[in-house]
C-alpha cells in the first residue's frame, strides 16, 4: 500500500502503491509519488522510518537524536516530537500503535508512550554484542 524511504539530505519521501501485479512476485507496475520534507523538523540527515502497524502513523528518527511522529493523512505536523539525547539508528512501532522504540547509536534502546508522550522504557548500552 505503502512505501517510505529517508536520506541524508533530511528528505522523507512518501510512496503510494497505485496497483500491482502477480501475487507471487509482488512486481508494482504504478506508483504515485507524494514527497513531504522534514527540513524543518531535523537537523540532520534521517536515519530510520517506519510505518504504524494499521499504516495510520508514520515516524523517522534521525542522527541529530530526535524522533518525530506524524498522522498518515496529515503530514503537515508532527503530533509527536521526542528527544533521544543520542543519535538514533533505528525505530520500530509497538503492535498496538501506542509505543515507540529507539535503536540507539550508543547501543541503548529507549521506548515513549504516545499518548503521553513521555518515555517509558530505557535500555542502557552494554558491551555484550
């Protein structure tokens, strides 16, 4: 249905499937292409995207450790702004939407409510890989 990519030049772009082909091969025959650009929002190129679980919210983290949230059908404004204080490589949705977790560069792992947007979880980085 969907397909999202980041890059260094702090570009979200945002990719809906029109139709495709063959259930086996999956080929995608048409795509439409709506770009929406975080400038604004990161100081840094974007390191991680994803998608909530029913496609309703969309996130990226970047390098400059911020972590924003934005509503599929309205990506004018993030309805979440959140700080890791460490570059972030990597983010994930909780199964049931609520949740968001940070893959840190540091090796941490921190995890916000999005209700509350307040963190809830942190994982210290360790030595043991």
């Amino acid at each position: 249905k969907y397909l999202i990519s980041a890059s260094d030049d702090k570009k979200i772009k945002l990719w809906s499937v029109v139709k495709m082909i063959g259930k086996a091969s999956n080929e995608v025959t048409s795509m439409k292409l709506n770009i929406f650009v975080a400038r604004e929002d990161f100081f840094s190129g974007v390191s991680s995207v994803a998608f909530s679980n029913d496609d309703c919210l969309i996130a990226a983290g970047s390098i400059d450790t911020t972590l924003h949230v934005w509503e599929n059908q309205n990506l004018k404004s993030p309805i979440a702004s959140l700080k890791a204080y460490k570059p972030i490589t990597s983010i994930q949705f909780h199964p049931n939407g609520n949740y968001i977790c940070a893959g840190l560069k540091d090796g941490g792992i921190k995890m916000w409510d999005l209700r509350t947007k307040e963190l809830t979880w942190y994982t210290p980085p360790t030595d043991i890989y």
